[in-house]
C-alpha cells in the first residue's frame, strides 16, 4: 500500500485537533434573551435539555417555571430536579435555587431560568447570573435565560416603554463572558396571541397587558433592544478590512453633520455599522446628538489624523472628508473601501417608499418572513409551530410547499396540516416538484406556508423565482409565512463574499424584506449549527466534511449571524436612508476586470434608489478592444445603469466633466492593490481628486481582481 504524503498526515492531524477542541468537554454558559414574556425561553431550555439528555449527557434543573402549563411539564418529565431550599421571610417560606445542591449534585449541565432573579437572604451569591458564572467555573454546563429589559444598557430604555422600574439588573459582563448568547424572537403578533390564550398572564389580566408591556410600541422598542444587543456582541474574527463596521474620520474644521449623514448612507448601503471617531478637540456635545439619530457609536479621542494608522482600523469602509488626508489615503493601497466626502456637500434625497408596499390595498396579503443564518437554523420549524399556533386560534392554514429535507421532527409539525399537491414539471429531460400557485390561489385560504423564498423554479415556469409566486399570491389577499437565508438577499452578495469568501449566485431582492409585515429572525448558536450538519439534518453525508471546512466553519457563521441580525433590524425600521447623491458614476478602464466593479457599484445606487451610470474614456492613442467595451457595456445595461463613452488624453479631468453634466454625482473608482513607484502618475483616485472630483468611493479590489495597472493614461 502506498504511504501517503507527510503533508497529508499533518493537514489531517490538524483537523482532528480542531475536531477535538470543537467538541471538547469544558463547562459552557449558554443564555437565551427575550424581548418579553411568553418568548418561548422555558420552552427552549427544556427542548435544550432533552436534547443533551438523548446525547448521553446528564441534565438537571437548577430552576424552572413551567406556569402550570401540561406542554412544559411534559417537555421536563424526567429530567431531574435539583431541590430548592426554603427561606423563612416573617411567617411565609419562599423556595430558592440551591447552589450547593447543584454543586453537590454536579451534573454535566443545569438548567437555570431567571438569571436576573435576585437571590433571597443566605444565598451563596446576591444573584441568579452569578450562580450562572460560578457553576460554570466549578465544571457544570448552563443554560439559562432572561427578558432583555433587564440588562443594564437596555433598563433604562425598557423602563420608558413599560412604564414601571426595572429593578433585577444584570451587567453586559455577564453576557461578553458567555460562551454563547442566542436571541428568541418573536413577532408581536404571536406574543398578543400567547397572551390572550392565557399562555402568559392571568386571564383577568390580559387587557391591561395589552395596554401596557404587551403594547405594539413597547414590544417594538424591546424587540429593537434585544436585536441591538445581540448585534453588539456578534463579532466574528476575520480580518481588520472585512468586519461590518463603516468608520467615520471626523476632522477639526470639516463640517460634522452632512459628513456623518452622508457617511451613514454609504453605510448602509454596505449593510455596515457606522463608528465615529473624532479627536478631543472636537466637542462631544457636537459629535454625539448627531451619532445618536445615525444609530452609531462615537470614540472620542479614537482619532489623530497625524498618527493613526489606517491599516489597523477594524473597518471594511473608512470615511474621511475630502482634502489633505484624503488625498493621501487615497494615494495608498487598502484592502478597504474608502468614502472621500465632499466639503460643502449637504444634498440628501428623499427616498421614495417601495412601490410594491405604495400599491398595496385593503385586499393585499401580509407577508411574514422567517430570516436566519444560513441552512439549518430552524426557520422552517418556527414556521410550522406557527402555523399550529394559528390553527389552534381557527384560522385557515395550509401548506404550499414545505421542504423537509427528510428530517423527521420537520415532517412531523407537518401532520395535522392541510398540504396542498405540488405542481410536477418536466424540463430537459429532469422532473422538478415546485409550488403550485394557482392552486393556492384556488383554495384561498387565509394563510399559506411556503418554504424557501430565493428558489429558483424550474425552466419554463410561470415564474422564474418562488419570490415572485408569492408576490402573485400577496396580491390575492392571502397571507403568506415563507423562509430565508440572509445571504441569499441581493444587495448583500458582496458583503457574504467579503466576510465569507463565497460568492452567492441564488438571490432576490432585498426590497422584499422592506415589503414585509414582520421579519422575525431565528438566531442560533454557529456551534449548534454545525452540530446539526454533522448529524446529518442539513445536508448529505458526502458534503457534510466539506461544508465544515467551509461555508459552515465558525468565522462564516458568525458573519451570517452578524448579517442577519442588522438585516432583522433594518427591515424592522421600515424607513430608508436619504441617499447622499442623485447618481453614482463608476469610471472604468477598457478590460475585462473591471466588470466586477460595475455589480458592486450598482448594488449600492440601487439600495440607495438612486440612479448609476459607467463611464469608459479612451486615450485616441491606445489600441481598444471594442469587444471588451461591448462587453462592459452590456454590463452595465444589465443592472440597469446609462453606459458613456468618451475619448480624451486627459482622462481624469474627462471622468469630472461628465460628471458634473449632472448635479449630485458622486464618482466611484476602483482602487489599486499596490502603492505607486517612482515617477508614476499614482493610482486614478487621486489623479481624479487633483482633477476636481468634489467626492469619490474608491473601492477596494477582491483578491481575485487583477491591480490597476499605472501608464500613461
């Protein structure tokens, strides 16, 4: 048998390390946060802990309240219970989570609810979350929960909203100390109609509820709590250029707030969070208002214009405003977009609402979207325990297409549904199963289930995207529950190529987010994931060692799971951005690499609402391939931009005049991968700023892309 290569050995010995280490045995702190009650935590702590009980692992409960309720009951039968310890207040006894009958007990994992529970007297710590960290450290598994209220940085803002104090506090700490902090969202929708089934509070109780923590207000400001949280603690560990974060360069002198707005519209368009740093000479009392209303962080003294180094800033955008520092940032290369701002520039648009929501009448269905991660996260389980929730309430439900995958608990939430057949197809000699529409639209229920809204139908069908069955079916009047994965949204393929390193083929548009009624997110753990993709419950046997490698390794899941959590809060906002500019131009040269600039650069004109054209301009000297313009032409016509073709020996200066034929353009370029020699005319982008350009997007080449190449143009 032939010996294989040492190089083989050493590349297997290292996976079944990180194997190892994956899978190793150390206590773990997961916690669950909820916008309110009746989130489904205790439900989710028991399903966690039959799930580790299967797996062999021992399981007890340290605290839990099942509210008299049979289905929480049952989910604990079995699992052992640690006994509570009984304190004597006045005349009454009150019971205690036992911290050293826990530790005594020492199973490999204890669930524990109410983290924000202040302890009664002659209890081993003051708090529940720091029995949390103190279990942990003796060798003990916890999973536990709390209602986002509670957190230090969201009490005050909870308080408002709910109109009486919060008291139990638990500190951020606690959560940057967890292995694993995990969001249960839920819709308003669903926890009014938990409330009003008696699932939350008394019966007699239910209407001033409603009036008051159960208000759509209150929900919506606690579900906006809870989503920042989760995003402030997502950071996935990929290098300095590719972290979802846009930072602003405030100069002295420089006008602060049009360059933070139209910073902030950049931003978004790159599905960026927006950082502001400014150097102590600059008031906060100017800074901060400002950032407040943008939704971003301000880092004072975080800047010195003189000294930073911009290679070190963890930023995939840096925005500075035009003048000195700009020019030179812009003469360097970066692995970075840079947004040079106009001074002066104070144009914002209006942008106007999406035409789909504008058109809607009484009759238009609702649409409510199931957003996760990526495969696996559990959106098609969500939607069918929604479904079952809504059939228990007499509404009509069936399902249009629901794909299982061949999991079995996915199959058996479809029982006790109406399903509706699917249409058969046959194309080029295949035989496809895809939605059939029509019959829906025939049967007319209230509310449809259709799973996986960015399919691609097959060839030849009434549609070409599942999205657009949907829109048909919306525009009958009937409600529509669907799934999807946050990176197959359009304008967000080149932040998933970015952080991920995939590029994703299969997409809609991210309007449809915009156009829903509720976006819930499913949010799980990236360890979790992967633990199901090795049980076989995402894919195949013989894609499961590649996928772990891959699209599935923890950094791309922390990505997706940062994505998604911005995505679930933007769609929440139902407000678009004012974008800085009436038209993007995107200058490029006569070859072929240059065609990835003109995608990315119409992704962005196209999130803003804003119109975007390409500009080629030859040198009569140089030898064109027109095939190659032909080519980008066709390009830019296929993302619907205005293609313009000039000739001149100065192109910069040739690039500006076509740019100010038209007022509030901004002009975008790609940038070099290498910093310019000796008596080189330096990369384009300066050589557009010394030409006049007022304000430019340089934007950073893919490692794929092939470098400016500096000449005589």
């Amino acid at each position: 048998m032939a010996r294989e290569s040492p190089d083989l050995d050493e590349a297997r010995r290292r996976k079944a390390q990180a194997f190892l280490v994956e899978l190793s045995t150390r206590a773990r702190l997961l916690v669950y946060i909820a916008s309110a009650a009746g989130a489904g935590k205790t439900r989710r702590l028991l399903e966690d802990g039959r799930r580790l009980r299967a797996a062999g692992k021992n399981v007890a409960l340290g605290w839990i309240d099942a509210k008299g309720r049979p289905e929480l009951d049952h989910l604990a039968e079995g699992l052992p219970r640690v006994p509570p310890r009984m304190v004597k207040i006045e005349n009454e006894s009150f019971p205690e989570f036992d911290f050293e009958a826990a530790v005594a007990l020492h199973p490999d994992a204890i669930i524990l609810d109410e983290l924000a529970h202040d302890n009664l007297p002659g209890s081993v710590n003051a708090k529940r979350w720091q029995d949390a960290l103190a279990l942990r450290d003796r060798g003990i598994s916890v999973l536990g929960a709390f209602n986002i209220a509670h957190l230090e940085t969201a009490a005050p803002v909870a308080q408002a909203a709910l109109g009486y104090p919060v008291r139990e506090i638990i500190p951020v700490s606690f959560l940057r100390a967890a292995d694993e902090v995990i969001a249960l969202d839920v819709s308003p929708a669903l926890l009014k109609s938990r409330l009003r089934s008696g699932k939350v509070v008394r019966p007699q109780d239910v209407e001033r509820a409603l009036g008051g923590p159960f208000s759509d207000r209150t929900l919506y400001v606690l579900r906006e709590l809870l989503l920042r949280t989760i995003d402030d603690l997502t950071i996935p560990a990929v290098s300095a250029g590719s972290v979802s974060t846009a930072a602003a360069l405030v100069l002295p002198g420089a006008p602060v707030e049009p360059f933070l707005r139209r910073t902030a519209a950049i931003a978004y368009a790159l599905d960026l969070a927006l950082e502001v740093y400014y150097p102590l000479s600059i008031s906060p009392d100017e800074i901060e208002p400002i950032a407040r209303d943008l939704d971003a962080e301000a880092l004072a003294g975080g800047f010195d214009q003189e000294r930073v180094d911009i290679e070190q800033l963890r930023a995939s955008l840096i925005a500075v405003p035009l003048g000195k520092f700009a020019t030179s940032i812009a003469n360097r290369r970066l692995d970075r977009d840079i947004f040079i701002a106009g001074i002066g520039q104070t144009f914002l648009t209006s942008v106007p609402e999406n035409e789909e929501r504008t058109e809607r009448g009484v009759g238009y269905g609702e649409l409510a979207v199931f957003l996760g991660p990526a495969a696996g996260s559990g959106k098609t389980m969500a939607m069918l325990d929604r479904a079952h929730q809504l059939l228990g309430e007499g509404v009509d439900v069936v399902a249009g297409f629901i794909e299982t995958h061949g999991r079995k608990e996915t199959a058996a939430l479809v029982e006790g549904l109406e399903v509706l057949p699917r249409k058969k197809v046959v194309a080029g000699g295949v035989a496809y199963e895809e939605l059939d529409r029509d019959a829906v639209i025939s049967r007319k229920p209230k509310v449809v289930l259709i799973d996986e809204l960015a399919h691609t139908n097959a060839p030849g069908f009434q549609a070409h995207k599942r999205y657009e069955d949907v829109l048909a079916i919306l525009r009958t009047g009937i409600d529509v529950i669907t799934t999807l994965n946050i990176q197959h949204l359009e304008a967000l393929t080149d932040a998933v190529l970015r952080l991920t390193g995939t590029d994703v083929r299969e997409t809609l548009p991210d309007e449809i987010l915009t156009l829903a009624d509720e976006v819930v997110l499913i949010d799980v753990a990236p360890e979790t994931l992967r633990e199901r993709l090795r049980q076989g419950k995402i894919y195949p046997p013989e894609r499961i060692d590649t996928a772990l490698s891959n699209f599935f390794s923890v950094n791309n899941l922390r990505a997706l799971r940062e994505l998604a959590v911005r995505e679930a809060i933007a769609a929440r906002k139902r407000s678009h951005i004012r974008a800085p500019f009436e038209r993007l131009l995107l200058t490029v040269a006569p070859r072929a690499d240059d065609a990835a600039f003109i995608e990315r650069c119409a992704k962005i004109a196209h999130r803003l609402a804003t119109d975007f054209a390409v500009v080629c301009v030859t040198d009569p000297r140089e030898r064109v391939d027109e095939t190659v313009l032909q080519d980008l032409r066709n390009e830019t016509e296929r993302y619907g931009g205005s293609w313009i073709r000039e000739i001149g020996t100065n192109k910069p200066l040739k690039v500006i005049e076509v740019a100010r034929t038209r007022p509030e353009t901004t002009v975008v370029v790609g940038g070099a991968l290498r910093n310019p020699r000796w008596l080189e005319k330096g990369p384009f982008a300066r050589r557009l700023i010394a030409a006049g350009a007022r304000e430019l997007l340089i934007l950073a080449r893919r490692r794929d892309e092939p470098a400016e190449r500096p000449g005589p143009g």
